[in-house]
C-alpha cells in the first residue's frame, strides 16, 4: 500500500483497512475532525499522511476545535512542533517535512512528548519511521474530486475504538 511504513501500521490487535470516508470541502474536514475528537483518549498517537496540501493541518486544526482549542492552529512545519495545554490533556502537533535525518528528532526530545497523558498528532510521520512510536490511528488524506478521501491506514484496538463511531458519518 502506498505510503507503507512498517513500524507504525503494525497492529497487534483487530485492524481495519481501507475504510474511507469522503470530505467534500474544508468545512467537511474540519467538521469531521471535530466529531471525531470527542472519541479520543490521553496516551494515542494519531499519524496523516498524504501530500503537501492534501489537509493534514486542517484535519488535526479540526479536532483540537473539538477539544476546545479556540485560538489560533497553525501549521508546525517550521517549527516542527506546536503545542497545546488544554485541563484535559497536552497536545502535540508535529510536521516532520523537513526531518533529513531522525537522530534530530531524538536529539530535540520529542521523545517525551509521547505519553499516556498527551495527544499526539503527527505530519509526515514516514520522514521519522524508524523513530515513532507506533500509532494508534494512521490516516491518509488523498485528492478525490474537488475534495478529499479520508483513508484509515491502520489502527491498534484502542485507536480502533475511537473510529467505530464514526460509521456512516
Ligand atoms: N475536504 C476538502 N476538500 C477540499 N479542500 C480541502 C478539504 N480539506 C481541506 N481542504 C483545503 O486544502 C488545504 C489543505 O491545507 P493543509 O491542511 O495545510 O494541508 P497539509 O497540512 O496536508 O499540507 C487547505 O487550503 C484546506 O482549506
Ligand atoms: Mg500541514
């Protein structure tokens, strides 16, 4: 499968490939994101692929709405991080575009960002395959038509859980 990476697609538990979902605009995305944000638990690490442009930022800018981030989310990819403190739980969001080599990304101590108590949400996660901890959902956004296909790549039982609400959504 396209984009395939093996550290972070490994599931050891019931794995569902391939569902899709169609977002017809931005809003569609944002909005989904938002519903699906209310599922999520502290401790899962969510990864989206897909093209530059392909909606990844506005996907996780839509679920930290839905968790009750009001200000402003923009794209990390310069700063490879962009952080959020909300009373429930910390969020991370990372863009690894421009990762060349993984040693940096450990040096940096991202590491400790993955705990039971955050939410980690990471662009571009094949640039630090080797380095990730294993995801619990692994998105794919690809172009389809004028809008976008939402593509679940993998997910562990506990990701898996937070996505069966989604059904028919
Ligand atoms: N479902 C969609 N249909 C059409 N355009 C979308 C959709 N979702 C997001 N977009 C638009 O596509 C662009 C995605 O940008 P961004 O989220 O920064 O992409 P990425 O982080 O993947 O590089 C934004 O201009 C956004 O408004
Ligand atoms: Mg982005």
């Amino acid at each position: 499968m396209e984009g395939f990476y093996p550290n972070n697609v490994r599931a050891d538990g019931p794995v569902r490939v391939g569902e899709r979902w169609f977002l017809k605009d931005a809003q569609a995305t944002e909005d989904w994101a938002r519903r699906w944000a209310v599922h999520l638990v502290p401790g899962l690490v969510i990864t989206l692929q897909g093209a530059l442009g392909a909606g990844k930022t506005a996907f996780v800018r839509g679920v930290l709405r839905g968790l009750g981030v009001t200000g402003t989310v923009r794209s990390p990819t310069y700063a490879w991080l962009e952080t959020y403190e909300l009373s429930r739980l910390y969020c991370y969001h990372f863009d690894f575009y421009r990762v060349t080599d993984e040693g940096t990304v450990e040096e940096m101590g991202f590491r400790e960002c993955f705990r039971q108590d955050s939410l980690c949400f990471v662009e571009w996660p094949e640039r630090v395959s080797n380095w990730l901890p294993r995801a619990d959902v692994a998105w794919h956004l690809a172009p389809q038509d004028e809008g976008r296909c939402l593509i679940l790549h993998a997910a562990t039982p506990r990701g898996l859980a937070t996505v069966q609400p989604m059904d028919g959504c």
